[in-house]
C-alpha cells in the first residue's frame, strides 16, 4: 500500500497570487517613484524643508513602508503586504496636496516632484484595491481576526 504521510510538495508555501504579484509590482513602482522623490532624483528643495522630521516621513512613505511590503511577499508574509499596502497609500494620499499647499516646504514643488507625488497617489490607489484583497485572501492565515 502506498504510504499515506504527507509528501514534501504539501509543505511547501503557494505561489504568489495575481493580487499578491500585482501589490509586488506596485510596491516595485512605489519605492522607485519615492527614490526618485528624494534629493537623489527630482527634489531640489532640500534646503527648504520646515523640519527634518518631514525628510522622515517622506523616507518612510517613500522608501521603507514599500521595501518592507515588496520583503514580506518576498518572505511569503502577504497579510503584512496588505496591511503596509493599506498604511502607505493612507499617507501617500496626504503627500501631493500638503505639499502643493507648502506645509512641507517653504517653496513650491518643481514640475517633476508634483507630477511624482501625483503618480504615486494613483499607485497609493493601487495599494488601497489590492492590499486589501492580499490581506482578506490570507486572512486565515492568523486566524478570524478576532
């Protein structure tokens, strides 16, 4: 009789979903969108910023809140991607109109930078569909939620 243990191939993690590749990329687009956002890209204000704690944020939306998401797919913690998705596109959202409304900066953005920040609030809708469907998808995962 064949042996009824369970095979290696059962223990091994799923492939990423299309949802799951789709937050991969747009995590991807979100973190190179936010380099170029920085002084290493198009932003030339540097010396204008109102506080160094805004240089923080804008690192933090930017850069670091999309490479942990695109870390934890990578590491197959798609519940974690769907809830940093969720986390920087609420930011991301609030990015464009406070700068444009000078809170950031004491000077207005160059052309460049605003038409960054308006792409990356699309991708911060991006975020909003599909880490949300990542995060019910392995909701599972830990548990009812409850």
């Amino acid at each position: 009789m064949a042996n009824m243990e369970p095979s290696s191939v059962s223990t091994t993690k799923m492939p990423l979903g299309n949802a799951e590749r789709i937050l991969a990329v747009l995590f991807g687009v979100g973190f190179i969108l936010g380099f170029l956002l920085t002084p290493l890209g198009f932003e030339t204000r540097m010396n204008e910023i109102r506080t160094l704690a805004f240089a923080v944020f804008f690192v933090t939306v930017g850069l670091l809140l999309p490479l942990a998401g695109l870390v934890s797919l990578l590491l197959r913690r798609p519940r974690l991607a769907g809830i940093l998705a969720i986390i920087d596109a609420s930011l991301s959202f609030l990015t464009a109109p406070a700068d444009q409304a000078l809170v950031f900066f004491t000077v207005p953005p160059p052309p460049a930078v605003t038409i960054g920040e308006f792409i990356l609030i699309l991708v911060g809708i991006g975020y909003m569909l599909f880490g949300q469907r990542v995060y019910e998808r392995h909701r599972a995962d830990w548990g009812d939620g409850n």
